[in-house]
C-alpha cells in the first residue's frame, strides 16, 4: 500500500477522486460487501478514508489493531476508502486457506500494478498460475538449502565488513559511542544480496546504491494522498491509467529510473553468466549462476527477460527485509541485556568458524523467530477474492444479528487483509503472553503454535506461506544469524537516549524517529575486549 504514491501526484489524484468515486466505485464497493455487512467490527471515523488511517498511520503500529483483534475476533470487518467493507483477517484457519488458494484469492490490482512497473513482468513477485509454477520450478534449486550454504563465506564476510566499520566509527571521536545501526544495516544486507544472490558488488557501485536508497526512501511515504490512491487506483481503466503513466510525477520517475539500471546490470550479468555455463567455464556460487545452470537443465525454461526481472525482485525483498530484522534483534538485545548475554556465551562457545552450524545455537534462533513473531517484516498484505467463495473459520463468529457462524460467504471482489502481526499476537496460537518478547517460548520441548502448520519457518508467517512463500526466506534467515552471531561477538548493545523510535508501517515495519526525523536506530554500542 505504501507504494502506490509511486501511481499519480496529488493533482491527479484529486481529479480521479472527484469524477471516479461519484460515478463508480460506491456502487461497485457495495456489491463485493454486501455479504459481511452483518461482521462485527470498529466504526469507520471516515468514508473518504474509512479505517485505513487508523491502521496504516498510527504509531506504533498495530496500537488499534490488535486491540480490535480483542474485541472482535480474528476475523472483523473494516472500511477501506469511500465505504467499502473489508475483512481483517488474523484467524490460522481463514489465513492457511486463503495462502493455499492462490488461485481464488489474488494480489490486489494496486500491488500488481506496482510489481508490473516497478519489477517487471516476469518478476516472480507479479506472475500468477501457471507460469508462476513454471518460474518458481525453475528457481527453487538456486534458493535450496544445499545452495544457501555454500554462500556462508560470503556471508561472513559482509558480517565482517560491518564489524570493521563499526570499530572505524567508535575509534573517532565523533561517535561518543553511538551507532546509528540502521543505515549501517542496509547496506550490509545490500552487499550480501549483491554478492550472494546477483553476483556483484552494489555498495562499489555508488551511483546505484545511491539510486537504491533514494527509491527506498520515496517508497516509505506514508501519507494520506497515498491510501487514497490505493483506493482509486483499482477502479481507473486501464486505457486511462495507461494515459496517466505518460506523465509520472517524481516518484514514479525514480522507481523507472531504478528498474532501467537494474535492468542493464541484469542484462550484463545474466549474459556473461550464460556465456560462461556454455564455454563450460566452473560457475561462481552466487544464486543468480546457480539459477542460469539449473535452467539450462530445466524442462520449462525460464527466458532471458524473465531470468532478468529476477533482479529488482531480489534486490528488494532480499535487503530491506532483513536488515530490519537484524536491527530490531539489536534493539530488543539492547532492552534485555541478559538475553544479549545469554546469546554472546552461546555464539562464543561456537566460534562463529566455517563449520558453524547456526541452525543448531537454540538462543540465537530463538531471538530471530521471537523479533519476527513480534516485529513483522511485512505487517499484513492483501489479496482480492476472484470468484464468489467461503472462508472457513477455526473460532465462530456471533454477527450484529446475533447468528453464529463458522464460515463467511463472499463475493467475487471481496477485499481480504491477511493481518499478519495480528496472527503473530494471537493469544490461541501464542498463549496468553503473546503480546511480550519472550525468546524462552522457543526453547522448550513443545514449540509454540505446533498445531498452527502455517509458514514455512517455525509456524509464522514473516514469509507468507503456500505457493507464494518468499522464495528467499532460506537466504535472509542464513544473513541474519551470521550477522548477528558477529555483532554480538564482537560488540556489546545499549539504549541511547539520543533519538526514541518507534514501529512504523512503511512499506516494511521499520525504527521511525518519534521526533519525525526519518527512520533510524541509535545504539550504544561498546567494543568488546
């Protein structure tokens, strides 16, 4: 949703709003409802913006969500823009079953216009069906496990690199001994993208990795014009939306200018990388030439182009993801000095050598699956009901009539948010704590949420689940333990009263400065003797 400024400026906005709402949309928003207008949930404060501001700019996020999760259920009812009624959807049941459907529950027509522009075509982010299958079978082999280990040297070193920044910084003396760890992060899970994953090095590329975080950061806008244009957006026809992309505002003209250098990396890269597959030259083990040698042995092949709109895909969701991760483990590691300890004797007793077998250091994983527990990568997402279909609940429903049901009836066009922290908080799956940072729930015999079988890792859902399961999780869980395991070697973590964050939605969940200084995450951070 925090994309869409990317779609139209203010000025077209405005004029859509004023021609489109009046003519089209209240009729076509009521049709798609009609069928959960008898849901419980929260009265909208607006139906220019429904609940939406609530939801998307309140802070910390999730405030008046996961209280309207107490109230109502698992499963309520919200207003979107110009009165349509939508589905807030947290219940482990509705949510394995929407993800296992793909073909009846789909991407909004908003994301998928922002994943055709911005990632291209063939992005595994914007195809459907078949050739989703098709593109993700050819894929897999490049993001398996087997794969995935051979990139721990390379891992290693981008973990490395950051700690030896970080020593520069606390030997000036303009550090007085805090961090901002945030940036520092980024650009650390953008090397090991770039090395790991492409097989080249962004951060010696300034341009590019300049171009990168100016796109990153348009792309956090967080603003009322944006969710309007997220209600607009599906009800302009195509011919007209096609009219408004000859004249891009700011925004967009960046994210073009992001996808056509990417596209000419990519172009280079993928050449020289099939070139080499056909002179027989020993392949690097970065997963883009893993990827090019196992399509060349594939039934269905993937295209050039397509191998290509792979790259902005993988630049950003394998970055942004996980260095937000990796910071909100320092943060809460800065909150709970003895969890950091506890983890710093494990880490410690291992070495952290090339042998390392990070998936068997019970802290350190416990830590990662409780900060993505808590501090959801992607907060909630979206799909849009493609024929008239029923949502089975795992908990009954009373309506305002007072009927119970256990399934919901709805109608093709039906608005779905799958409430992703809002199943991370569920007391149900979680317990009664869910709501607290407590790694310890993790190191018991009985894993928590055993009997959820949702996710592909450890029950959540940080990297969806079903066929649209991030391809990548492999990959960003490998970064974040060897980065971690490093910086707590290494350095010692404390809060700083210099700039308090809080969790903000945007686009990610990210450290927003509460004083509105743009997203940051100051630590105290002391090297270790």
């Amino acid at each position: 949703m925090a994309l869409l400024p990317f779609a139209m400026n203010d000025n077209i906005a405005a004029a859509l709003g004023a021609v489109i709402v009046a003519v089209v949309l209240s009729t076509q928003i009521r049709r798609a409802g009609d069928l959960i207008k008898d849901i419980p949930g929260p009265p909208s404060p607006s139906w220019l913006f429904g609940n939406l501001l609530e939801i998307i700019l309140e802070v910390p996020y999730g405030i008046l969500e996961f209280q309207w999760q107490k109230q109502f259920g698992p499963v309520y009812r919200t207003k979107g823009c110009f009165g349509e009624n939508r589905l807030m959807i947290s219940d482990p049941t509705t949510l394995k079953h929407i993800l296992s459907n793909p073909g009846k529950y789909m991407k909004s027509p908003q994301q998928q216009l922002i994943n055709e522009t911005g990632l291209g075509s063939g992005s595994l982010l914007f195809v459907e069906g078949e050739m989703h299958r098709r593109i993700r079978g050819v894929m897999n082999p490049a993001f398996s496990a087997a794969s995935i280990r051979e990139l721990s040297p390379t891992l290693r070193k981008a973990a490395s690199e950051v700690s030896e920044r970080w020593e520069t910084l606390l030997d000036s003396q303009d550090s007085n001994g805090v961090i901002d760890i945030y940036q520092s992060l980024h650009d650390t899970t953008l090397q090991a993208v770039g090395e790991g994953v492409v097989g080249y090095n962004f951060q010696a590329d300034k341009d590019f990795a300049q171009r990168y975080q100016s796109l990153v950061l348009i792309a956090a806008d967080r603003s009322k014009t944006s969710i309007l244009t997220d209600g607009i957006l599906p009800y302009i026809p195509k011919p007209v939306l096609n009219v408004l992309m000859r004249f891009p505002p700011p925004a967009l003209v960046k994210l073009l200018e992001f996808k056509s250098a990417i596209g000419v990396l990519a172009n280079t890269l993928v050449k020289e990388k099939v070139d080499a597959l056909e002179l027989g030259i020993e392949p690097e083990k970065d997963l883009i030439s893993v990827l090019v040698g196992s399509n060349s042995q594939a039934e269905s092949k993937m295209t050039f182009d397509e191998i290509r709109d792979q790259f902005p895909t993988i630049t950003v969701a394998g970055e942004d993801t996980t260095a937000n991760t990796v910071a909100w483990c320092l943060y809460e590691l800065a909150k709970n000095p003895e969890y950091q300890q506890q983890l710093r004797t494990e880490v410690d007793q291992v070495g952290g050598g090339e042998n390392t077998d990070y998936d068997r250091l019970p802290m350190l994983n416990a830590l990662i699956k409780e900060v993505l527990r808590l501090y959801s990568t992607v907060p909630q997402t979206e799909r849009v009901c493609v024929k008239d279909s029923v949502l089975p609940l795992a908990e009954p429903i009373t309506t305002k009539s007072g009927e119970i049901i256990m399934e919901i009836p709805i109608k093709k066009g039906q608005h779905l948010v799958l409430a992703i922290s809002s199943y991370h908080r569920l007391n149900s799956v979680w317990g009664d704590d869910a709501a607290e940072f407590k790694p310890s729930r993790w190191l018991g015999e009985q894993p928590p949420a055993a009997g959820a079988s949702i996710g592909p890792y450890a029950n959540l859902l940080s990297f969806l689940g079903g066929s649209r399961t991030c391809i990548g999780w492999r990959f960003s869980l490998a970064e974040m333990q060897i980065i971690i395991s490093e910086l707590v070697r290494k350095f010692s973590f404390a809060l700083t009263d210099e700039g308090e964050v809080t969790p903000t939605f945007a686009i990610t969940l990210v450290p927003m400065a509460v004083d509105g200084s743009g997203a940051k995450l100051p630590l105290r951070v002391a090297r270790l003797q």
